[in-house]
C-alpha cells in the first residue's frame, strides 16, 4: 500500500492571503497567526501577498482576482462574521463559505479556510488565538500541506512493485 502525504514546507512556493478589515480585532490575529506560521514552514515574506478588503463577503471575488496572477501556489481567506440581531450573518457566512470554496475548484488552488463564522465576539477571540488556537494558523498549515500534496500527485503514481 502506498501512502501520499504532504509536507509542511512552505519554502519556494508563493501566497496569497486575503483578509477582511471588518471585525478587524479577530482578523488582525488570524492574519498574524497565517502570516507566522507560513514564516516558521519556510516562506519568504516576498512570496507572502496580503490583500485586505473591505469584508468577508468580497473575500470569494479578491480570491479569484489573485488566482488569476497564475503565480500563486496556494490562497488563505481569512475573516470573521460574528451573529448579529438580524438574519445577516446567516445569508453572509453560508454564501462566503461556498464562494470560497467554489473559487478553489474553478481556479484550482487550494485555498486555507480560516474564516469564522461565530454568535459572540468572545467566541472569535477565542479562535483567533486564545485557548480555541488560532484558526489563521491552521488555516496556512493546512493549505501549504495540500500545496505540497498536490506537487506530489502531480509526479504521478508511486512505482508499483512487480
């Protein structure tokens, strides 16, 4: 049996990470989390491109405007869509969640989800770094082993054994 997996290097690839300036209290520490662990897996802060928008919902748009640089190996959407009084955060965090992930299948890149979609700010806080980690963090680790999984496949199968 043979077993693929990839690595977490992030050394030779190029990001782009795209975060909403709303809620900027809980995206500024996912940033900083992304930006960190890319940093630690290798990266080189010239291969790192941070794009801010305005928020979560035109992260899907700003995501596909980068793929379209074919220079990217691998894109981070970050922000947070915290549960107001109305029925906002419904329509806005279901409709960015399949945005994201219909971007990635159309320009297929991977892309690291670390968006929240929480009912409290206290809950936000608490996944952006404190004792919930920081879901920026895991948002780049993810996305530069599928970055690497995906080079790998692309050498084809393993030899098989005769």
């Amino acid at each position: 049996m043979a077993v693929i997996e990839g690595n977490l290097s992030a050394a030779g690839r190029r990001f782009g990470i795209v975060a909403a300036r709303t809620n900027d209290l809980v995206v500024g520490r996912l940033l900083d989390g992304a930006l960190d662990t890319l940093r630690r897996l290798g990266a080189a802060d010239g291969d790192i491109h941070v794009v801010r928008t305005p928020g979560a919902w035109e992260i899907p748009l700003i995501l596909r405007d980068l793929s379209r640089s074919r220079t990217l190996d691998a894109l981070i959407a970050l922000g947070a869509v915290i549960r107001g009084g109305t029925p906002h955060f419904e329509y806005i965090s279901s409709e960015v969640s399949k945005g994201v992930f219909q971007v990635s299948l159309e320009v297929d890149l991977p892309i690291g989800f670390g968006i929240l979609t929480c009912d409290t700010l206290e809950q936000a806080l608490e996944r952006s770094g404190a004792k919930g980690g920081n879901k920026g963090a895991e948002a780049a680790m993810a996305v530069v082993e599928v970055a690497d999984l995906r080079a790998r496949l692309a050498l084809g199968p393993p030899p098989t054994r005769g």
